[in-house]
C-alpha cells in the first residue's frame, strides 16, 4: 500500500452506525404518505444514496415538497442525534488516526445532523473537516464529495494517498471514482455488494488504523 497521508469516514452506516435508525425513519415517513418500504427494500435499493435521490425517488415527489421532506427527515434523525451511534472501536480509531494523519467525512448527511453526533462521542475535536451533502451539487455515487475532500488537504495530497472507508454501493462508487484507495466496510451490505473496494474490513477499530497510517 502507498504511503496514507489522510483517512476519510462515510458517516451514516460507517462512523456511525445508524442505518437502522434511518430505516426506521424513513419507514415512518414513507408509511404515512402511502409508499410503504421494507427494510429489505431500503437495503438493496436505497442505502448511501442522497437524500434527494431516496425521499424523491420512493415518493415520487420533486421541488419545495422535497425540500420539506428532506428537512422533516434531518429534524427526526437530529432528535436522536445522541453520539450513541459511533461505538467505542470507532471512536479510538478516530482518535489513533487524528493523532497522525488529517480526518475527514464526507457524507451524503447534513451537516447540522453529522455535528450533534461527533460531539455526543467526543471525536468531533479530531475530524479536521466536513464534506456534507451541504456542499456538492451531486451527492454519491458522484465523485463530487471525494473530489473535494482532496482538494481541502491540500496540493501536497493526491487521492491515491487517501483512503476512504464505505459501507454502501454507492458510497464505494464514490470514492474509487475520485480515485482514493477505498475499504469496504461489511456489514450494512454483505461483501459482494462492495467487490468495487479495493479490499474489504469486518471492523473499524485501532488495529485497522495502525495497519493504514502508522
């Protein structure tokens, strides 16, 4: 492996595991405007996409009423929103990585729903930035978020010396199309829905991050 000057997190499903949560929610939402969704269903269709492109694309719906869905569903996560979705492995993995090399997310979340949970588990002093859904036009699987993390480590940075870790389709799709080096996390998908990764993780946790950066 080259040299890793930087690690990038996905949030939901990878920093944080809450895909469970956001199944719920959008179960919930979904219910009651008529378009029932089974986690099966969530899973295989819609996980590590936009926001736009999941209540948009289940729902049928586009313009100022997407806006208003989009926003009902950041405020439902956001009431949950304690730091009790990262465990422990990860945040000692933050840490270890911080200590060494720049931390990044770049996520297909909000920036105002990321920030409660990385103070709720006291890493948000480690990540050095945020890539949000807040700042690009096409959220995963575009390269768009990835591309711009690189450029805010600076020019001395290229993205092969930057590893991302996903735990989607498209997140992985992202990433590899930026060209980072990318680890798929198992779990929210099963290993063969990751193949693009470069290599495939059980686990985040110290060990990983003493394999990556030192």
């Amino acid at each position: 492996m080259t040299v890793v000057r930087a690690v990038l997190f996905d949030f939901n499903g990878t920093l944080s595991r809450d895909e469970p949560l956001l199944c719920r929610i959008y179960q919930d939402m979904f219910a009651e405007h008529g378009r029932p969704l089974t986690e099966d269903e969530y899973y295989r269709l819609l996980a590590g996409r936009s926001e736009e492109a999941i209540i948009g694309g289940w729902l049928g719906v586009g313009g100022d009423e997407l806006a208003t869905l989009v926003e009902e569903r950041i405020d439902r996560y956001c009431a949950a929103a304690d730091g009790s979705t990262v465990p422990a492995a990860h945040r000692d993995a933050v840490r270890y990585a911080a200590a060494r090399v720049p931390v990044g997310i770049v996520s297909g979340a909000y920036r105002r729903e990321i920030e409660p949970v990385l103070r709720g588990a006291g890493v948000a002093g480690e990540v050095s930035f945020l890539v949000a859904a807040d700042d690009v036009v096409d959220g995963k699987p575009h390269a768009e978020g990835y591309l711009r993390a690189v450029s805010l480590l600076g020019d001395e940075v290229q993205a092969p010396d930057v590893v991302a870790l996903e735990d989607t389709e498209a997140g992985v799709a992202s990433a590899t199309a930026a060209g980072l080096r990318c680890l798929g996390v198992v779990g929210t998908m099963a290993a063969e829905r990751l193949a693009a990764a470069h290599e495939l993780v059980e686990r985040i946790d110290i060990e990983l991050m003493r394999r990556l950066v030192g």
